[in-house]
C-alpha cells in the first residue's frame, strides 16, 4: 500500500491556530498532494456533507474525510481527531477514505473507511518513524484511491 518514492521529508510549521481555518488549508492541501498524484478532485459545495473531497476514477467516484494534526504528544505520535465536529464517532457509509495530514512531518496516510469507522473511535495516534506501527501501510498510500471499489447496490429487476 505505501508508496515507493522515498523523497526527504519537510518540515512545515504553520501559524493558523482556528481549528476551521486549519482545515480548510489541509483541505487544499490534500487537493495538491492528489493531484501530484494523477488524481482528480472535486470539492462539494458547503460543508454539510460528511466528507469533503471526492476523487473521481474512470466514471467511479470516491469520498474522502479530510483530517489534519500538529499535536505531538510526549510518546512521539501524532493524535489526530476523526470525528465529526458533533464530536460523536463516524458512521458506516460517512466516505469511503480518511485522509490524514500529520502537518509537521508532511505526512498523509489514507486509511480505508473500514478501519475508522467502527466502534467509538474519536482519535487515532500516527507514528511517522515506526514502519510496523498500526497505521504505517497506510502512509502515503495514494494508490488506493486509484484502485477503490464501491460495493455495487444491486437494484431490482422490474417487470
């Protein structure tokens, strides 16, 4: 699942302390490392869905819930927050994809819906530096956003 360029890591600081404005910029963020990628984006229009970003592959489109941190805590992750703004967990059929930005180390790990959405889960905690930490095939796994499919709704037959 990881990406196989090994190019060496930036370290961004930023100064946007409003937690809107924040993701706001890890939203467009997240648009330049897709496109970087090959990917398309679009963007819904306001901010009542439940994802923000959507990647469309050959007619098949894929939604993805933007996330970002800049909180290190004392073990050496990153803790980031994956809930909505209600603070209550994610359900199943929210998006398809997470994509979360650990913003000094300039760092995206796209982690399957599956993997998020499950239980109570409100935070999760990324190592950047420990390859066999529990997010690491996840990071920069770009790839997956190219191969996803959706399950198909099989309609039923009309007479």
């Amino acid at each position: 699942m990881k990406s196989q360029n090994k190019q060496p890591r930036i370290k961004i600081k930023i100064k946007i302390k409003n937690g809107k404005r924040r993701g706001e910029w890890a939203e467009l963020q997240f648009i330049a490392a897709a496109a970087k990628h090959g990917l398309q984006v679009f963007n819904p229009w306001g901010d009542s869905s439940t994802y923000d970003a959507v990647i469309e592959i050959h007619g098949h489109f894929v939604r993805v819930q933007i996330k970002s941190t800049t909180s290190r805590r004392p073990e050496g992750c990153y803790r980031c927050n994956v809930h909505p703004a209600s603070g209550l967990p994610y359900k199943r059929g929210d998006f398809d994809y997470l994509a979360a930005y650990v913003i000094p180390e300039d760092v995206w790990y796209i982690i399957p819906a599956k993997r998020i959405v499950s239980g109570k889960k409100t935070a999760i905690m990324l190592y950047t530096t420990h390859p066999t930490s529990r997010w690491a095939p996840y990071q920069e796994a770009w790839d997956q956003l190219r191969t996803h499919h959706r399950r198909q709704i099989v309609q039923p037959k009309q007479d």
